[in-house]
C-alpha cells in the first residue's frame, strides 16, 4: 500500500484524507503543527471505517518526522484566506511554512512527489522546488485542476447535463488571471461552443475565477476545501497509482510556452513518477502573451522574497 | 430503488448484470427462456453479494411476467451470425425474439424505456418500437457508445494517458458504417488534432470499426461482450439515475439529420425518460455522406424486416 502524508491538517488536509480513505488507493498520515488536531481527526476518520468500508489506514502524527518514507507529501499547511484579501497576500505570511516543510521533506522523503496546495499555490510551488532541491516534475502545484473541475461543474449544470460528460482545461496563473479558451471545453467529445454562445460560456469563466472569493466570502471563517481537496485526491491518486492522468498542474516552467522560472498551470499526464510529460497544445498570441505577463508578475514576488 | 430487466441471460446479458450489480443501480431480473439458466446466474450473483457488498437483488427466471414494473429494460435476446449463416435468417429468428420480448414489455413494463442490443439493433429497434407502440423516445439501440468507448481506448491507448480523460462522438450504425467525427473527440479537453497526427487517427478509427472484428478474431466461436455489457452499464445507469448524459444512441429519427422514421445513431440526452433529447451536429460533407450511407443499411434492414 501506497502512503501518503498530509502536512496541515486543517480542512484541506484533513478533507484530503478523507476524499484519500474513501478512494482507498493509499494509507495517509495526517500531521499538523497543533498538537492533537491530526491525532484527533484521523481518529475520527477511521471510526467511520467499518461503515465505510475503508481499506486504507488513517493515522495522525505530531512530528512532521513522521513523513518519512511516504510516497506523496501533500503541502496543506498555511492560513487561508479571509474576506476581502488577495491570494497574494498570504504569500508573505506563508512563505516561512513552506520553507520548513520544504526542509523536511527534502531531509525524511527526498524520493516522494510533492502536491502543493498552501497559496498563493503558484508562488509556493516555485518557492519549494527552489528550497528543497527536488526535481520540478516530482512537485506539483493544485491550480488548473481546482478551476477546470469548477468550470466542469459550471458547464454541466448550465447545460443540465452530467458532470462526468464535461471536459475543461484551465491554465495559467491560479486565480483572476486564469486562461480558460472555449476550444479545451467539451462535451462527449463535442466542442462546448456547439452547445452555448461564447458570452454564456465566459460568464461561466467568470463564475469560476469567483469561485475562490465567492466561497470566502459565503463562508466567512473558512475559504474552499471539498473542492480542492478532491483535487488533492485525484492528483495523489495518479501519483500513487500511475493512473497517467490528463490534468492541469502547477509545474515549474522552464521553457514551456516561452517561459522559465515562474510556476503556473500547464496540462501534463501524471503519474508514479510525477509529470510524465506536458501536453501543450497550441495558444494564440493573446493567450501567450497573457501567461507571459502573469510570469513577470510571479518572477517579481518570488524574487522580492530572494528566489 | 429502480428495477432493470435483462432479457437474454448469455455473455452480453450476464455481463451487463455484473456491472449493474457493481454499480448497485437498481433491483435485477434476468430472463432467459433456457430452463435454469438464468437461475443458475441470478443465484451465483448473490452468492457473490456479501463480498461485493451488493445491495441490490439479483433474481434469474424463464418467465416474462418478473420484468413487471421496470424503469428500465435491457433487450440482449437473440443468436449471433454464425459463418454462412444468411443475414435474412439472422433477422427472422431475432426480430420474432424481440416481438415477443416487447410484448411482454408492453403488458408487464408499460412505463420502461428499453435498450436494444441485439442485432441488426438499429432494424431490431423498429420492430420493438412497432410491436410496443410506445412512444419513440423510450426505444433506443446501444452501438454508438461501444464505438466510442473502443475509439476512446485506442487514443488512450497510443497517447499513453488514462482512459476516463478521452471522450469522444460517433454517428451512424454500429461498426462498419459508423461515422466517427474527428473534431469531436478531446483528451482532457485538449481537441484531438492537437494530440495526433490525421494518420495515426484514421489507423485509430480503421481499428475502431473493425473493432468487433477483431475480437471475434481472437476467440473464434464467440464475439466481444465486457465491452458491450459495460456500454449497456453507462446507458441504464444514465436511464434509472436520470443522468441526462449526453451520449451517441440509436435514436428513433423525426427530420433529425434529415432523416425520418428510422433509428440511426445520434448524439442524444438520456435520462429517465429515455430519449430526451437529439442534438443536432453541423456536418461536413463527408460524414453527411456517410451518415447517409449508414441511413441506406438500416433502411435496407427495414425492408426485409417487411419483408418477413
């Protein structure tokens, strides 16, 4: 069996744990800073295990030490954001996290793959690879998964159809910047466009890229996690069963659409081994020039932050 | 919970129970008219339920009157084409199967929507929806999703990438005459002429629609059914779940495509109600051309179906 650690147990990590147990592709350990939390939710996962049948083993754990010889570490760990914040702001206050567990994991499972979720995800993913040293397809950052399952469901349910019918692909920088063009959006095979009006389809690109603020602000102590954290799960799952997986990832870019040294998403096949190649398909002027700048801007804060 | 019948308990039928069973979609009856034969699977079935953890029944018999209040039903009845085997005797044996199926359909079922797998399916639909009399929408053929489902392992298949990320659309009947869209298939939403070269796709397809073929010629006496039972798996699933999953079908054709009063593979929504929408694709030359010739086959199917 398979394990993968979850560092953070919050409602992203312990909801990854969850979405983990119920999939039962690997075991999980759940760690978490606060003494008791990870101990506390784990426990309260497995006592469900008889009725849900669990085959993987949830356990929490104090030290983060505990990560050792997993095959996954999942990076939950971080504030969240609060109504009328910028992702970007957390930056400053979760960068010093990022370069702990960055330490850890390069020092008790230099071999695993990484899943960044902590954000700003882009910013954290690029500031991991640097910190840790691991190779960049081992690290890999939850941005266009998260918008493209949004926009699957947003699609599905405008269209009153089932949402496992839907394709959609989002790249780009996680957020308000995300590129989300109608022709990676289909339906059963069929071009979303034969099925509703360019503007229909950007007012559900908008519904997503609000999605995150949306959700911030409907729930006021606490930002999105069912959603990520399936994201979470679908990306762990890949790397743990190489499943070879289409999705769109926050990968480290070095050369990808004329771009080096900012992370944003890109889609690529996932597998044991991490991204076991980028799938890039062709964009126009405008999209690239789009990626382009959210790239100056990502450079520019991480090297504001010496990376 | 919903009720499926499966009316033919041989590899395709039984299969196709298997995987409804797997999915827990609703209560099922198997009908076979060999004496024990569906018993005998019905009962090895729930033998199986404590380790599955089924919670649906599975109960096997030979007599009609068990489909009684179905929401969905499942018509697999009917021999195959042996070699030297004339198609006229094919389809006399099968179409006097399916009449008699649909009768009971009729009586004991009157509210079912009922999927047509047996072949020639897109005649042998007809001949149900004639003998049924009920409304077209709740009459449909499996072809399209079988096409699709082979179509969508073989690019998955040759991109190296996870299967459930390829989808893909079909047109016309099943196999040789089907019409497979090109533009229409996306891996991951990344359209597929981004993926692979116009070669490598038309060897995909070539391979697609002897797909059948193919199989067949591995196993000598028999034909392809875990495929085929798995397509019938997405249609009731789609049907007793009210889905609304857009997916090709054999549909019953009022001016769709220009076509009207035969069953022709289309890309339709299904859902509780069976047919509950036909989506009407802009076509190019070419494939109006071969979803016209596929139109042909099936009309020339109708005719002798008259002609019995």
């Amino acid at each position: 069996m398979k394990r993968v650690a979850v560092i953070g147990s919050g409602n992203v990590g312990a909801n990854a744990a969850f979405f983990i147990a119920e999939k039962g592709f690997a075991d999980v350990t759940l760690t978490d800073i606060l003494e008791g939390v990870s101990k506390g939710k784990a426990l309260d996962i497995m006592e469900g295990a008889p009725i849900r049948a669990y085959r993987s083993r949830v356990r929490g754990a104090d030290s983060q030490r505990e990560i050792e010889g997993c095959d996954v570490v999942v990076l939950a760990a971080g504030a969240v954001r609060k109504p009328a914040t910028k992702r970007e702001d957390l930056f400053e206050q979760n960068s010093g996290t990022v370069k702990e567990a960055s330490a850890i994991v390069a020092r008790y499972a230099p071999g695993c793959s990484v899943v960044v979720v902590t954000e700003p995800v882009d910013l954290n993913t690029a500031l991991f690879i640097s910190e840790s040293g691991m190779p960049r397809k081992r690290v890999l950052g939850v941005g266009g998964i998260l918008g493209s399952t949004r926009l699957r469901y947003a699609v599905a349910r405008d269209l009153g159809l089932s949402v496992e019918n839907v394709q959609a692909l989002v790249f780009g920088r996680h957020g308000e910047e995300m590129l989300a063009p109608a022709r990676f959006t289909s339906v059963s095979g069929i071009p979303v466009l034969r099925l509703m009006n360019e503007e229909r389809f950007q007012s559900l690109v908008r519904e997503v890229k609000d999605a995150g603020d949306f959700i911030v602000e409907m729930a006021k102590r606490s930002s999105a996690y069912y959603a990520p954290s399936a994201a979470i799960a679908e990306l762990a799952d890949a790397l743990c069963r190489d499943t070879r997986r289409v999705l769109s990832v926050s990968t480290l870019l070095a050369g990808e659409y004329g771009i080096e040294g900012a992370a944003m998403s890109i889609p690529a096949v996932v597998g044991e081994r991490g991204i076991l190649k980028f799938l890039l398909p062709a964009l126009n002027r405008d999209e690239n020039e789009l990626l382009e700048r959210s790239a100056e801007e990502l450079k520019s804060l991480l090297s504001r932050r010496g990376v | 919970m919903s009720k499926i019948s499966v009316i033919g308990a041989g590899n395709v039928g039984a299969t196709a129970v298997y995987y409804i069973a797997e999915k827990n979609l609703g209560d099922i009856v198997m009908i076979d008219v060999v004496q024990g034969l569906p018993q005998s699977k019905g009962l090895d079935f729930l033998h199986a339920a404590p380790l599955r953890e089924y919670r649906v029944h599975i109960y096997g018999t030979n007599g009609y009157d068990e489909i009684r209040g179905s929401d969905a039903v499942v018509l697999t009845a009917g021999i195959a084409r042996k070699p030297g085997m004339d198609r006229m005797d094919l389809l006399r044996t099968n179409a006097g199967i399916a009449r008699e199926a649909a009768k009971a359909v009729k009586e004991y079922a009157p509210d079912a929507v009922i999927v047509v797998v047996t072949n020639p399916l897109d005649v042998i639909a007809m001949a149900v929806l004639r003998e049924t009399g009920f409304d077209p929408s709740r009459v449909l053929g499996m072809a399209g999703v079988l096409d699709a489902t082979r179509y969508c392992t073989f690019i998955a298949e040759t991109l190296d990438v996870w299967p459930g990320d390829v989808s893909a659309m079909v047109l016309g009947g099943h196999g040789d005459t089907m019409v497979p869209l090109k533009r229409f298939a996306s891996v991951g939403g990344i359209p597929l002429g981004e993926l692979l070269d116009e070669k490598t796709t038309e060897r995909l397809i070539e391979r697609t629609r002897s797909g059948g073929a193919e199989i067949v010629g591995y196993l000598k006496t028999g034909s392809a059914f875990y495929a085929p039972a798995a397509s019938v798996a997405a249609m009731v699933e789609a049907i007793v779940k009210d889905r609304k999953t857009l997916l090709p079908a054999a549909a019953f054709l009022r001016g769709e495509y220009g076509f009207s009063g035969i069953f022709l593979g289309v890309p339709v929504i299904l859902g509780k109600g069976g047919v509950e929408r036909i989506l009407e694709l802009e076509l190019t030359g070419d494939e109006r051309e071969a979803l016209a010739r596929s139109a042909r086959a099936v009309r020339q199917g109708i005719r002798e179906l008259d002609s019995l």
